[in-house]
C-alpha cells in the first residue's frame, strides 16, 4: 500500500511537471495600441497612434496630427515611439523621440529612453527623465 501512494505521488509531479513545462509562457495583453493625444504642456494636441509590429511584443507610435503650434515637432506619419516592449501588464519601455526649437528657432531631436505607465484605461504617462508627459486615449469608430 505504501509503494502505490509513492508511486501515485511520483507520477502525479511527473505529470504537473510536464504539463507546466508545455504551457506557453503567458504574454502581457496591451491596451496600449490605439490613439492618443498628448496634454497638458506646451505640444498638447499631438496624436500618436500606438500599433503592434508584426504580433511582436514590440510597438510603435506614429504622428497622426500635430496642431500648427508645434508644427516643429513631427510630421504626419513619422514614428516618435520606437521599440516599445512590456514590463508588465500596464508597464512598457521604450525610446520617445523629442524636437524641440532653441531660442534662436532652430529644431534639435533627441532620442530618449522612457518608462510608459498605463494609469487607466484612458490616461497613459510617459517618464522621460524627471519629466511626465501625460496622453489621454482618443476613442475612434
């Protein structure tokens, strides 16, 4: 009786072990691919649109409006975010492209690392240095 309650144990973590070892390993569902439209600061109304490269766990965000103000920043079509990967369920890193104008009107681009935080739903951060920039989700039919 004692041999078949080992036994019986042996081959049930047998079974679980290989059952665990065959699962694919679970990836990060994104609610980060779609419009957003920056806010709060002096580039407000800048829309990027979020979209997944090639059902890789990698995305990038292209211009697809930029209001006349900040006209210097992007032009339509051209990817600001760039190998955005996950951390998490609500977490990504990645490079943000930033142009802005020196005093004396001329245009510089840097190209910076930043930590993307989904707050909710409707409201991403993006931590670029010590500075937030903050985009609201932009609903389209």
């Amino acid at each position: 009786m004692h041999k078949k309650v080992i036994l019986a144990t042996i081959f049930s973590v047998l079974i679980l072990s290989l059952m665990s070892c065959s699962t694919p390993q679970k990836k990060f569902k994104t609610d980060l691919v779609g419009q957003w439209k920056r806010v709060g600061d002096n580039a407000a109304g800048i829309v990027v649109k979020v979209e997944q490269i090639n059902n890789e766990d990698s995305y990038i965000g292209r211009a697809v409006s930029i209001p006349s103000n900040v006209s210097y920043y992007a032009k339509p079509g051209e990817i600001l975010w760039q190998s955005i990967v996950p951390q998490s369920s609500n977490q990504w890193q990645g490079l943000i492209s930033q142009r802005g104008q020196t005093f004396l009107g001329d245009t510089i681009t840097e190209t910076k690392n930043a930590q993307l935080l989904l707050v909710n739903n409707d409201l991403l951060e993006i931590y670029i240095d010590a500075s937030i920039v903050k985009y609201i989700r932009i609903y389209t039919q």
